[in-house]
C-alpha cells in the first residue's frame, strides 16, 4: 500500500470595516512560500457531485486596474495551456490562445 502525503496552501484575507480585502496573503511550505502578499487571486474548484465550478475571486482595493488587465490576461494564456495539456484538444486550445493574443491587442497589452 502506498504511503499519502497532504500538503496544504493556505489563503489569508485581511478585511476593512466594510470586509473589502485589503491585504491577501498565502503560503505553500512544499513551495517555499511563507506569507506571500498578492493583490489578486483566482481559485476554481471542480464539484464532480454537482458538475459546477466553484470560485472564490478576490482582489485587493488597491489592486490599480492595468494590473488586473495583465493578470486576467496572463490567467487567461494559462488556462489556455492547462486545457491543452488536460485535454490534449490542441485545435481548441489553439482558439483560446488566439483569444488571448485578441484580449492582449484589445487591452493594448502587447508591444
């Protein structure tokens, strides 16, 4: 029998009086990560039960809009490489990257 090992990430969000995240933190100990600020965080979560996505989108007030752009941008190039390298459907991750490269051009995020 085979010996399981957990790992955990944990998230912290420091609120304001009105619960607006103000400060995001998170720590991977397998990753070497301790206490790490961010600004932004997407988390998805399969529910094989209820066939949904669950997600938890969070973003700091002081997060300035060009760097969400970049972020949902960057986001958007990896979820276009991790469906190809799930599903290995090159033609349709072909097409998100294409999207991508759109949203990039669109945004005027590209030199």
């Amino acid at each position: 029998m085979s010996k399981t090992i957990t790992s955990e990430i944990t998230i912290a969000v420091e609120l304001d009086e009105n619960r607006v995240p103000e400060k995001l933190m998170w720590s991977a100990q397998d990753g070497g990560v301790e206490k790490e600020e961010a600004k932004a965080m997407m988390l998805s979560i399969w529910d094989s039960a209820t066939q949904e996505t669950l997600r938890i989108d969070l973003w700091t007030k002081d997060m300035p809009v060009d760097e969400m752009k970049k972020f949902f941008h960057q986001t958007l190039v990896a979820m276009a490489d991790t469906f190809q390298r799930a599903t290995q459907d090159e033609k349709m991750a072909d097409t998100m990257k294409d999207f991508c490269d759109y949203f990039a051009e669109k945004l005027e995020l590209t030199k």
